[in-house]
C-alpha cells in the first residue's frame, strides 16, 4: 500500500474475453491471465452459464460423511487424464493448501508404512510452491523466505535445470543431465530420511519462468523410484495446458506419485486446488484408526460451484480441441515476437507451450515497477518477476490481440532501457 502512494490501484470495472476495462472505460489486455489462472478469456459464456445452472441446484455442502455430482465427475475425470494412474483426490482451496497436502500425505505415508523417520523434503534451487508455512519451507525464494525462516522446517535444495545456468557450449540437455546427477548424489547420501522430491515441471515460475529440458524428469523419476522416494509434481502453474500438454510431467513420460493442481482449474473463476495420488498412496490411509487416515480439512473443500467452473473448464478443453489449437496459437505468438527476441538489451528468450518469456539487460534496481507502468501505459497488464517480463495470455487471445501485446512490449521495452543504463 506505501508503494500506490506513488502507483496507484487500477479499479476494474468488468472483464471480457482477454481484456479488463476500469470505470473510465480504459481498457488493458490481461497478458498474464490475473496471475496465471485465466485459461478462456474473462466472463467466459460457457463457464457463466455453468455456474448459473449449478446456483439452482447447489452451491455448497460438507464434504465429510457427504458428497455431490460436480465433486465425483471431476475427480473421475482427473483420474481419467492421467490414464487411470493418479485415480484419488483430495480438494483444497488454492495451489500452497495443495503442497501442504502433498507434503503431509507423503509425510503420513511414511508413517504409515513404518518408515517414520522419512521426513524431510527435497526441492530445486529457485523454486516456489507457495507461502504457508509447509509451503515456504520447500520454496527457495529469499524475498518471500527469509523474513518467515525461524518458523519454517528446514528442506534441502539441489541445482535447479534452467538452462541459463548452463556452462558455455552446454546444451539444456546436458546440463539437465548434469542437475539429476546433483538428484541422485544427493538421494544417495540421505534418501533414507527424505519422504518427497518436489518440483514445477518443466518451467520454475517465480524463478523468473525457468525452463529446463523434460529429461530432468525422465531422470529423477528413475532417482526417486530407485531410493524410495515420492516425487511431487506442483503443476499448479505449468497443468491444464499452460506448458503445451494437459500435464507438463507428459512431456517426460512419467507419473509423479502426487500431482498438484490449481490457478487453470477453474479457468479462473473461483478458488480450487487438488492434489491426485495413486492406489499405493491411498492404501497406506485404509484403516479403521482414525490416526491412520489422512487428517486435513478445508471448511470448502470440494465446492460444488468451484467443481462445476472446472468441469465446464474441461468440457471447454474437449469441445474446442484446445490443446492443438494452442500449438498454432503459440507458434504465431513465437514468430511476431521477433523483434523482441533481436532487441539489443533481451537476451534468454524462451517459449514453452503458452508461456513466454525474456531478460532485459538492464542496471535499474525499479525496473519491474517502471515496466509495469510503461505497459499499463500501452493498455498492457505485463507484471515482470525482477528484469525478467513474461507472457502467459489466455488461450483465446487473437492473432491482432498478439500483434498489440508484441507492439506495446516493443515500445514499453524502448521506453524503460533508453532511461537506464546498460551494465558493464
């Protein structure tokens, strides 16, 4: 609030498609989809009227000794994605109650299975998986960690495969080749007390949209079933066809044994998270001891309005073959984004399925703050992660509406380093 001192709020008035428009009639394309979660454009019809049938029937019922319609058709829909193999799930509110459930159900798994002192978690260099306490605990970003540090449970962390950190002359692949042998010497020397390897597959979002070659998770699929070691997959940003596929962890060929899914889900209509497990996972929980069974609540856990949004979100997905035509979609984003990958002050532009992204070189420590503005100017609504600026439109944007984004990036991005300097 200090800071809209200087930069005020944008009150927004009502959204429609990929734009969002304020009382004065401005309007701004949501490039960034209101943090990653805008999957068909704002005040979607079919969702709309979804919502609108579910009103009638149903907003909401507990979820303990009850249940309802939208709640078993999305879950038997999510197990049908995953090809049967992540067949249980367990409903949250937003994607950190998801890791915190991931992360205690590994945890109790262990238990369960006599193996109680499996208790520590694993996560990549620079990743993120959200801002409750278990959360933050596995997450890896100082601005967001280290205030919080005497209340979180200590984690480790291994190399992360964001090809930018590769050596000169090394290709992403080897040097995620390179980042899993990091995995297995560290699962080698203390597998015996880690419950779970956590990681954002394929892209490392809050790392400034890091991306790494799939067989990082080929390989420490292969690590962690070879140490007995649950693999977490936070597909909370890069699931429901954000990195191309339905599932980034597709793009591998694997099947983590927790998946966390969140932001899309809904198509950004209204909170829900869930987390998928398998038979192995569910059977340790089977038990007349109430101890056993897994112990997490949510007072909305399972809403049957957030349940309806996603299944009219996946009903979306099959009727317009989406996956497919996102494959089209980003190839033109790709080519008209050109002359921003050739800017003389970008270096490390990187695409992966419906999300872009690029680092301007660029001493300016208000940098994100000066973009922004700059963007808004342009009727752009562009939120850089430090001097990295990244696209991640809904999926209906048009082929003029990506032209407009590519132009206003254009300008903002010669507005902003003409006023800064170039480091040494």
């Amino acid at each position: 609030m200090k800071q809209h001192e200087t930069l005020p709020l944008v009150p927004i008035a009502r959204g429609n498609g990929i734009w969002l428009y304020d009382f004065d009639g401005r309007r701004y394309l949501d490039a960034i989809s209101s943090w990653w979660v805008n999957l068909f454009g704002h005040t979607n019809p079919r969702i709309n009227a979804a919502l609108v049938a579910q009103l009638a029937q149903l907003e909401h019922v507990i979820l303990a000794g009850f249940t309802h319609e939208p709640v078993v058709q999305l879950s038997e829909r999510l197990n049908a994605l995953t090809g049967g193999r992540l067949g249980h799930c367990f409903y949250g509110s937003d994607g950190a109650s998801a890791t915190e459930i991931a992360l205690k159900m590994s945890f109790h798994f262990w238990r369960n299975s006599g193996r109680p002192h499996k208790t520590g978690f694993v996560s990549l260099a620079n990743g993120y998986h959200g801002e409750t306490l278990g959360a933050l605990s596995v997450t890896d970003v100082a601005l967001f960690k280290d205030i919080y540090a005497p209340l979180l449970r200590a984690s480790a962390q291994v190399p992360s495969p964001d090809w930018r950190l590769a050596e000169q002359g090394e290709s992403p692949r080897g040097y995620a080749e390179r980042c899993a042998q990091a995995l297995e010497h560290h699962l080698e020397q203390h597998h015996a007390d880690t419950a779970a390897f956590i990681v954002e597959p394929l892209v490392q979002g809050a790392a400034g949209m890091a991306m790494y070659d799939a067989e990082y998770l080929r390989r420490a699929r292969v690590i962690c079933d070879r140490f007995e070691v649950h693999l977490i997959a936070d597909e909370i940003m890069t699931g429901c066809g954000r990195s191309g596929t339905f599932f980034a962890h597709e793009q591998a060929g694997i099947t983590p044994d927790f998946l966390c899914l969140s932001k899309g889900i809904t198509g950004g209509y209204l909170p829900l998270s869930v987390v998928l497990t398998t038979d192995t996972v569910y059977a340790a929980f089977y038990d007349d001891s109430v101890t056993r069974g897994f112990l997490h609540s949510h007072s909305y856990t399972g809403n049957a309005l957030a349940c309806r949004a996603a299944l009219a979100t996946l009903d979306i997905f099959e009727q317009d073959n989406v996956i497919e035509t996102n494959r089209a979609r980003a190839a033109y984003l790709s080519r008209a984004a050109q002359p921003i990958a050739q800017h003389p002050r970008v270096k490390h532009f990187r695409n992966t399925g419906m999300i872009w992204a690029f680092d301007v070189d660029a001493d300016d420590t208000a940098f994100t703050r000066r973009f922004y503005q700059a963007a808004l100017e342009r009727e752009l609504l562009l939120r850089p992660i430090g001097n990295t600026v990244y696209f991640m439109p809904p999926y209906v944007i048009t082929d003029p509406e990506i032209d407009f984004l590519v132009a206003g990036t254009c300008a903002a991005l010669d507005t902003v380093v003409k006023s800064s300097r170039s480091p040494a």
